[in-house]
C-alpha cells in the first residue's frame, strides 16, 4: 500500500468518526427539546384536598371547564378543563348537581384528579387555564341544561 492509499484511508476514517460525532450531538440536542410529559402518565402526588366541590360547569360538545371550590381554602385559582376522552361528563355534572364533596389529588403542574371516596369514580382535570380562557368562560352561560319555560 503506498503512503498516499494510507494517508486517504486515514482521512477517511478520521471524517467517519467526525461525521458520527456530529450526527450524535444532532440526536442529542433534538432529544433534548423533545418534552418526555406526553408520554408519560401524570402522576398525582403532589398532594390531596379534602371537601372539593364543583361549584361552576360550563359544557362543550366533549369537555367541560369547571371551577372547583374547597372547604378550607375557598375557590381555587383558574378553570380547570375535563375531557370526555379521561372520564364520564355526565358524571361530573351529576356531583356539580348534587353538591357531592370529592377527594382532589394534585399534580406537580397543577393537574387534579377528582375522586368521590363514597360512591368511586374519577375525573382527571387537566392543569388550571389561565385568567383569559376563564373571562370567556365566564362569558358564556354557566350550565348549557334545557331551560324550563314558564
């Protein structure tokens, strides 16, 4: 092999190893951004309220967005939205309905699953929606139930 072959097939190698270098902080950099929370299942222990109600509903063609009050600490901050996807809406105006005290348990990001301890159930609320989206909901009607007319 002349040394011209061999200096080639050095370079060649070396611009390989360079080139799976640079691919590998590529992959790394992208991963990085690439947020692992969608994937994983929210995990509720952060901590539990005792005494929450459901004290506001309003209800779209498959969420809700509830305001949720405690015994001890009063409404808590912002609107929280529940998808029909994670639970039963019908079951979560019934508590509203019924005044049924519930069982939250928190999230690191806010979340709250809402469990009634008497009868079971669950309703996983997603984390609170900022002051805008509760302005608009508080624009439109708290509770779209058929009305009685008089």
């Amino acid at each position: 092999m002349s040394t011209t072959a061999m200096a080639l097939t050095g370079l060649a190698v070396a611009g390989l190893m360079l080139l799976l270098w640079a691919i590998g902080r590529v992959v790394t950099m992208v991963g990085a951004r690439v947020s692992c929370a969608g994937s994983q299942a929210r995990q509720y222990l952060a901590g539990r309220l005792d005494g929450v109600q459901i004290t506001n509903v309003a209800g779209f063609e498959d969420e809700l967005l509830v305001s949720l009050a405690t015994r001890a600490a009063g409404p808590l901050a912002g609107v929280f939205r529940v998808t029909a996807s994670t639970c039963s809406l019908a079951r979560v105006r019934r508590w509203r309905d019924e005044g049924t005290p519930l069982r939250g348990y928190l999230s690191q990001d806010g979340a709250i699953m809402l469990a009634d301890p008497a009868l079971g159930g669950n309703a996983a609320c997603e984390p609170p929606i900022t002051d805008t989206w509760h302005a608009r909901e508080q624009a439109t009607p708290q509770d779209q139930s058929p009305t009685e007319d008089r």
